[in-house]
C-alpha cells in the first residue's frame, strides 16, 4: 500500500510577501499560527499546507510531506537508495513528529507522523 501526501510548505525569504503572492494568485486562505502561515486551499481535492522563513538555509524551497506510521524503515532504506536524512525525527509540540528526506537530486521530502489520536 502505498503513502499518501498530506501537507506541502512552502518556504520563503518574506512571508507576508510570498503570503500574499499565494492568497492573491489562487485565493488561498492564510492564517498565522506562530511562525508559520498555515495555508488553505479551500478545496476538498487538494492538500493545505504552510508558508515559512526559516531565518537560515534553505531559504527557498517547496517540499511536501507523506503520512507514516513509523519512521524507522524510511530512515534505513533512504541512503541505500542514494538519499540522505537532512533532519531526523524532530516533534512539532501538539501535532506530530517531522524528518526531511533529501533524495538523490537534493530535493527534499518530508516524512509527517501525526500524534497518535
């Protein structure tokens, strides 16, 4: 069975620039909620996501994350496929836990595991 994505950022050097660049272009609603703008996207089709300044490199990306239930076999198997971890399981308080992929291009993938419910 394969992963589903769930959530993409968006990642800037101006946030209330590319903020309102996104909201302007595709009508995106965007709240702030602490430092990241969550975004959404108003359909039932798509996925939301966030906008953020990371305040360090990299400064401008565009990733997107797929739901797991384990992060260990992901982490075991990436650099056989000639990835690399670029941030290991790291918790966001109150929602889950993240890791970013870099696959062989350099590009990043987030992993997402939600909070147990």
């Amino acid at each position: 069975m394969g992963r589903p994505v769930m959530h993409f950022e968006i990642g800037c050097t101006d946030s209330p620039r590319t903020e309102k660049f996104y909201s302007q272009l595709f009508q995106w609603n965007i709240e702030h909620l602490g430092p990241a703008a969550m975004v959404n996207t108003g359909s039932d089709m798509g996925i939301n996501g966030h906008i953020t300044s990371l305040g360090h490199e990299p400064r401008n990306y565009m990733t997107f994350y797929v739901h797991v239930d384990d992060f260990t076999p992901y982490l075991e198997k990436v650099e056989s496929l000639g990835g690399k971890v670029l941030i290991p399981p790291t918790e966001i308080p109150n929602a889950g836990h993240f890791a970013w992929l870099g696959d062989p291009d350099g590009n990043i993938v987030g992993l997402w595991k939600p909070l147990a419910r």
